[in-house]
C-alpha cells in the first residue's frame, strides 16, 4: 500500500487539537470516510466558504473586544484599562485624515508607509461630520468593515496558495491572535499584499508577484524578509535568475509608486524611515527592558540592534535554508528569518503577530504550537496595556518587572515557532525516501481513527513546496554540508 499524501488526509486525522475541536459539530472524519480531493486548480473550495464566515466572526468577536472604546470613546486612561486601545480612531483624529491627503506639502506627518497611509486616508473621506467622538466611531465602524474584507480575502488567498490543503487557512479565520490585535491597526492591508505576491510567485507569475512585492512594501517593511527567503532557496536551486527578476520588478514598483511623493514632498514620505532610524527602543522590543530597569542603552546602539538582527536573520536563513537533506520551504524559510527580525526589533507591536499568520497557516503548523504562541501574545496583550496605564495610576498598573518579564516570555514564544519548525523541517527524510515526513507534532492517524481504519490508496508521497513557483522540481545547485 501506498503512502498517504499529507494532503488527502483531513486535519482531525492528523492534528489532535483540530480532533478535539471536531467534537462539537460531530467530531473527526469518520473511518470510512474519504475526505475531498483537491487539485491545485481548485481556487474556490467548499472550506473557503465556511472558513470566509469564520473569519468575519473572529473579527466580529474582534469588535466586541473593543466595545467599549466603541461607546465610551478612546479616552486615557480608560482604553488601557479596558483593554480595547486601537491607532485607528487616534490616528484619524491627530492626523486629520478626513481633509488633507498624507504626504503631500504642508500635510499633517503620517507615521505610516505610502499605501498604508493612503488607504486609512480613504477611509477617513467616508467619515461624515459630527462631533470628535462621533467621527472616532464612525472611522472606526469604517475601517472595521475594511479589515474584515481584508481578512476574508487574506483567508481566500491562503487556500488559493495551498489548494491541496484549504483548512490550513484556519489558522488566520480563527487565530486568537486575529480576534485581539486585527482592529488596532490597518497592518492587514501590508500582509494580504504580501500574502498575494507569494501566491503569485508560487503559480509561476514572476512579474505579478514582483509587482505585488513592490505594492506590499510601499505598505509595511516586513516582505522584504520574504524576498530574501526566496532569493535563498534560489541559490539552492540554481534559479537566480526568476529571483533577479522578481526582485527588480519589486524595486522598479516601489520606486514608482513612490516616485510621485518623492518628487512632491520627499521628506513627507521618507519621514516613516528616518523617525524609526531616529527612535529609541519602544514596547515589546526586548532592547526596552533595560531602560526600563534602570540600564537604558545609547540611541545609537538601539539603532544598530536591529540591523544585527537583520544581518541574523540572513545567516540563520542561509543555514536553515541550505544545510537541510530535504529542501524547506519558502514559508517556513520567512517564518524563521521574519520572527529573528521581530525578535531583534526596535519595537513589537501587539499587531506584529499579525504577520506570522499566514506563514503559520502556509507551513501547516499543528494548532497546539498555534495556540501556545498565541497565548503568550494575548498574555502580553492585556499585560502592554496594563503597564501603560499604571503610568498614570502606579498602584493599579502592571509593575515593570512583570511587564519586562512577559515581554521576554512573549519573543521566546516567538523563538518557540522557529525552533518548531526547523525541528518539523530537518525531521523530514532526504528525497527519494519512501515514508512521508511527520507533521509538528501530530499524532499517528490510527490513535484518531481507530487501530484497523482503512487507508485511503494514493499516489506515492513526493513533497512539493506550492509557493516554490519557478523553483518547483528544480535539482539542488548549492547544498552545505558540515563536518
């Protein structure tokens, strides 16, 4: 008998949580069942649609989180007790982004990238008069509805990128993480961008995905990590050339879209990048902890930190990337480089989990490892905003030595998926073997289904990265080896 396909096999066979999870609307796939085949044409599934309406319930659960900000107003230090601060409202306010459009001379300063900046602009043209407050609702209720379709085309463009295996993408509909920080800024927008251009680049459209690269940079900084996680499977596999060309065409989008504001108001538009590399460390990052006990680092160290942590990031990349048997991934790749680059950052924002979603569905991690990450980051959620609030009223706020504490625990579940990952990808056997590779931390399908279950008969087993794109069957070309 065959190897089973890691795809043909449902994830309440494989993922125990997932199993457990099932008891509720009849719990895992029967023995004799044959869960659905899909074919990597399959761009609209039966599981889209149901994960499309979790998805807007996670957000609406989002909402609820922040109802009281809703009706109360986004005051200090009420927002922080409650839990439920989100940039949005503020930032509409400060910035006046219902008149004058960011970027341009004598415009307000916007600290956000170009299309991000622009999209919450539109947003704010929607906003009807009123009083401030009312205005902060109605931005807010605006960009809420925004998010939500943002979230479900995120959703939409993952199962597109793993056809063969749609409910991974229930890593994103119903993520923790998605329910506590998806309305506290528009950083969506910058992941759905990103999230396109590797679907793009895993189908083949080198110049889409370039194109889209571009976009997503001119939005957040962060995909520049995945094009260099591509460029290092490249080298693997001989294929510099696509990258060459991917990254070029992501240059060339940028610089057009951007080349309007930098002639017009270039400092407007460069001001995003020169106030990072002109601040100090700020929440979540792990170079605030020792201002905040008394042993503040220079300006200028904090500013390079981060720039070692990039240069990491690349060597742990290039390690992970060439030195395994068997060929990761280009989504475990940037989940390994992008969480070393969080890690060593200037600030982690509460939304900065938001990014590692959709890598996290992409590598089909076991939702146990999910889950464990995403309760230290909703640990640190109400712990940031505690700590800010005890600003104001020491004697109720968070003590700094437990906010520092919980800031580190939250970067070392941040590791934690890094070390899962390279353990689940340097677990698999070199090509050619017979045996499929074992998945996170799955159990063996029989402890699901029942010691005699029938096994369904399929193809044998050969591994295929689905956003490998041009890379896709490619020999290895370069391949370390140690000693």
């Amino acid at each position: 008998m065959s190897p089973v396909a890691p795809e043909s096999v449902a994830p309440t066979r494989t993922d125990p949580v997932a199993a457990a999870a099932s008891e509720v609307i009849g719990g895992p796939l029967g023995r004799y069942a044959a869960p659905a085949r899909h074919t990597a044409r399959s761009l609209w599934q039966p599981a889209t649609a149901v994960l499309l309406g979790l998805t807007s319930l996670t957000v609406a659960f989002g909402l609820l989180q922040k109802a009281h900000c809703f009706s109360k107003g986004w005051n200090t230090p009420d927002q922080f007790w409650h839990a439920c601060y989100s940039d949005l409202p503020l930032v509409y306010q400060a910035n006046s982004l219902g008149h004058t459009m960011p970027y341009l001379p004598g415009a307000q300063h916007l600290d956000q990238p170009l299309i991000t900046g622009v999209g919450m602009w539109l947003v704010g043209l929607l906003v009807p008069d009123g009083s401030a407050m009312v205005q902060q609702q109605w931005y807010f209720a605006l960009s809420a509805v925004l998010i939500t379709v943002i979230a479900m085309v995120l959703v939409a463009v993952t199962v597109a990128s793993v056809p063969t295996t749609p409910w991974r993408a229930a890593h994103i509909a119903l993520s923790p993480v998605l329910v506590l920080a998806g309305l506290v800024s528009v950083d969506l927008l910058g992941v759905l961008l990103a999230s396109v251009a590797l679907w793009a680049w895993g189908r083949g459209r080198v110049t889409l995905a370039g194109v889209m690269f571009g976009v997503a940079i001119s939005a957040r900084t962060y995909p520049l990590v995945l094009l260099v996680a591509i460029g290092l499977l490249a080298v693997r596999c001989g294929k510099l050339p696509a990258w060459r060309r991917l990254t070029a065409t992501a240059l060339a989008t940028w610089f057009a879209v951007s080349l309007p504001w930098l002639v017009m108001n270039a400092g407007g538009l460069l001001s995003v990048y020169r106030d990072w590399w002109q601040a100090g460390a700020s929440y979540g990052s792990a170079w605030v902890v020792p201002s905040l006990l008394g042993q503040s680092l220079g300006g200028g160290v904090v500013t390079w930190l981060p720039v070692v942590g990039w240069l990491v990031a690349l060597a742990v990349g290039a390690l992970f990337a060439l030195s395994l048997d068997r060929r990761p991934t280009v989504a475990e790749i940037s989940l390994v480089m992008l969480v070393i680059v969080l890690v060593t950052g200037k600030a982690v924002p509460v939304q900065a989990g938001l990014w590692l979603l959709p890598l996290i569905a992409l590598v089909g991690m076991q939702w146990r490892d999910h889950l464990i990450w995403a309760g230290f980051e909703a640990t640190y959620f109400v712990a940031v905003w505690l700590y800010i609030a005890g600003l104001s009223k020491p004697e109720r706020g968070l003590p700094v030595r437990w906010y520092s504490a919980l800031l580190l625990l939250r970067l070392a579940a941040m590791l934690f998926l890094v070390v899962q990952v390279w353990r689940v990808a340097g677990s698999r056997p070199p090509a050619g073997d017979d045996e499929p590779p074992t998945e996170g931390n799955a159990v063996d399908e029989a402890e699901l289904v029942g010691e005699n279950a029938p096994v369904e008969e399929a193809e044998p087993w050969e591994e295929i990265d689905p956003l490998a794109g041009p890379m896709t069957g490619a020999p290895d070309a370069v391949l370390v080896r140690f000693g």
